[in-house]
C-alpha cells in the first residue's frame, strides 16, 4: 500500500486493484482508423537535455503496432515544439519509416525547421513541402500541422489559405491536416485568421472543400464535442474527421446516425491495450462493449490533459514508465518537472481505476521512489 498526496494536503491510501489482462494480440481494429500519437523516451544517461533513447522509443512504437493501432509519428506528443527539434525530428521520422515494415503510420509536417524571427508565407511553405516530401519518402501519410510561423506572419483567412493552397496544390499525395487548438499551443492562438472557434471551423472546412482532392482528414483537437461534430458534418464527402480531443474521444469516435470521427490521439499512447480491446468491440458491433471499456479512461484522460494542456506530455511519459516501456521517468529538456507529485499521484489513481496499468505491482514499485523524492514518503 501507498500513501499518496492528495489535492488540499490530505493524505490517501491506495493499493492496486490487482492483475490486469494481457496486451491483445495485433489485429488492426477495422472499422475504424485509429493513430496513436506516440512520445519519445529520452537518454537519461546523456550529457545534453535533447538526447533521444532510440531503442527504447522504436520499442515503443513497435508496443503500439502490437496493440493493433496505427503510429502518429513526430506530432506534438513527441514534444514537437517543446524539446525535439528539427534535427532530431529527422532521425525519428526516417528510424520509424525504417521500423514500420508496411504498418499504419502518419507523421508530422512542420515549419520547425525555420529561423526564429518574421517568416514570409513563401518560405513557411517551402518549410512544410521539405518536410512534407521526407516524411512521405519514409512511407508515412503525412500530416500538415499547424504553424507557429503562419500564425505569428496571417494577417487574415486569406493569408491561410493561400499558404495551404499553395502547399496542397503541389502535393504528389493525400494528406491530413491537423487543426491544434491553443489549449495544446497558446502559440496558435486564432488560427485559421479567427478567435471564435466556430468560424475557425467554417474556414477550415471552406478549405478542405477547396482541396477535396488532396485532404484525406483534419485531425480536430480543439477538445470541443460539438464543434467537432458540427465541424465533421459540414466536411465534403471523401474526408475524413479524425478526432484529437482527448476529453470527449469515446463519444466522437463511437459517432452517431450521420456519421463518426476516425481517431488521432495523445491519450491512446498510454492506453492503448485498453483502446484496442474497446474498438474490437466497435468492430463486432458491440458499441456498449466499446464504450464500457473506453468511458472509465476518460477520468484519466481529463487530468493528464488538464490546463495547461500543453504539459500532458509529462503524464503520458509517466505512464509509460509505470508500465513498463522506459526505465526512467525523465523527458527530453527536463519536461517532466511540468507536473506536481500530487498530479502524478492522481494519474496512478486514476489509471488503476481505467484498467491501464499492466502491472500494478510494478506500477506501485516505480512510484514509491518518486515519492519518496518528493519528500512524501
């Protein structure tokens, strides 16, 4: 039994709830397209902060595709804007196209290899198209992600959709777009050249209606049920809404009598056996089954990415090494100080609660340290 910090000071018991049911075996869950944004695994053994353990976080990836699900490679999850940068996003992107073997995976386009300073829609573009063609090259479908630099340089809607279609005019292949609310990044705040995320919404969708063509989806993550679903029903036919909202996904993504989001998201990192399990069920039918597995995650899902959102990283890492996956709990740049020892305690809480802890024994081994550190043990 651990005694754990509690919010106001109080101090709580828990014990684990005992053994859980092996991974599911690798059977790609049909009737949806499900993406799990996966994080990296730092060198902690390295001299410098940005230090990526290679094997570890190709393990990882590798634990994913197990779990039948697709890899979202180099999104924000792989603490794209706050750690990992261009250069290593390289090294990640080409290692996985050299993992995946033919298995599901997508993978981020930026504009992070640009200059600090003003950045010209022209060169923000040629930014994304060089980072468009070596994530195709590797073999992943690409996802065009929101800009820093395109939303410091717009000035209006038109500034976004000349950047956009000057990039989608000349892509040899289907992307994705990816719609990143500033709850995840305070940097892309009015994106898409409004504040009010209902407009947003309505210009992003005049886009993809533009570029029916080229868009496969939009990743939504603006962690707003209704404007996702009223955001998916005005998307033309042929593309596709891939949820990325880590508060409501159990719903959106079980849709309803107009249709469903595909899923693109953080919180399937760390609960992807669970997520697996649950989306067999959808493809049984059984969407009381699905949901009966999928609902008690979400508690969890709800703290790991409470405000600032843009920390849910440090839960995310957490999770992996109580499970198991990474021997340490320390994150590129020293990322996992984000968090305080009483949410780290919640998570632990609530991921025993949602089913996700592999080994709770272990689980309940790889905190006591934490805690101990943290002067409550």
């Amino acid at each position: 039994m651990l005694v754990l910090p509690a919010p106001g000071g109080e101090l709580l018991n828990w014990s684990p709830s005992g053994p859980r049911p092996p991974a599911p075996p690798g059977t790609p869950p049909s009737s949806r397209i499900v993406y799990a944004a996966a994080h990296v695994v730092a060198d902690a053994l390295a001299d410098e902060p940005y230090a990526v353990d290679w094997d570890t976080t190709l393990a990882f990836r590798e634990h994913l595709w197990a779990c039948g699900l697709g890899v979202a490679e180099a999104m924000d999850t792989a603490q794209r804007g706050m750690g990992l940068d261009w250069a290593t996003t390289r090294q990640l992107v080409t290692r996985t196209g050299a993992a995946a073997a033919g298995r599901r995976w997508c993978a981020g386009v930026g504009t992070d290899q640009l200059p600090p300073g003003p950045a010209t829609v022209a060169s923000i573009v040629d930014a994304w198209r060089e980072q468009l063609d070596l994530v195709a090259g590797a073999g992943a479908v690409p996802v065009v992600m929101a800009s820093r630099a395109l939303a410091a340089a717009a000035e209006s809607p038109a500034d976004y959709h000349a950047a956009y279609g000057k990039l989608l005019s000349g892509a040899d292949g289907p992307v994705l777009l990816h719609w990143l609310g500033e709850q995840f990044d305070p940097a892309l705040a009015g994106y898409w050249g409004h504040d009010d995320v209902r407009a947003a919404a309505r210009e992003l969708a005049a886009l993809c209606a533009e570029h029916a063509g080229t868009i496969a989806g939009v990743k939504v993550s603006v962690l707003d049920a209704e404007v996702e679903v009223e955001f998916r029903r005005a998307l033309p036919a042929g593309v596709a809404c891939y949820t990325g909202d880590d508060f409501n996904y159990p719903e959106l993504i079980a849709g309803d009598t107009e249709g469903h989001s595909e899923a693109l998201l953080g919180i399937f990192d760390p609960i992807a056996p669970v997520a697996a399990a649950g989306l067999r069920c959808l493809d049984d039918g059984d969407e009381a089954g699905f949901r009966a597995r999928l609902d008690p995650t979400v508690p969890l899902a709800r703290e790991i990415f409470r405000a600032p959102t843009r920390h849910y990283k440090t839960g995310v890492v957490f999770l992996a090494h109580l499970n198991g996956h990474q021997n340490h709990f320390r994150m590129i740049a020293g990322s996992e100080s984000a968090r305080t020892i009483t949410h780290l305690a919640t998570l632990l809480r609530l991921a025993d609660q949602a089913g996700v802890l592999a080994d709770p024994d272990l689980a309940q081994a790889r905190m006591r340290p934490l805690l101990q550190a943290a002067g409550v043990l």
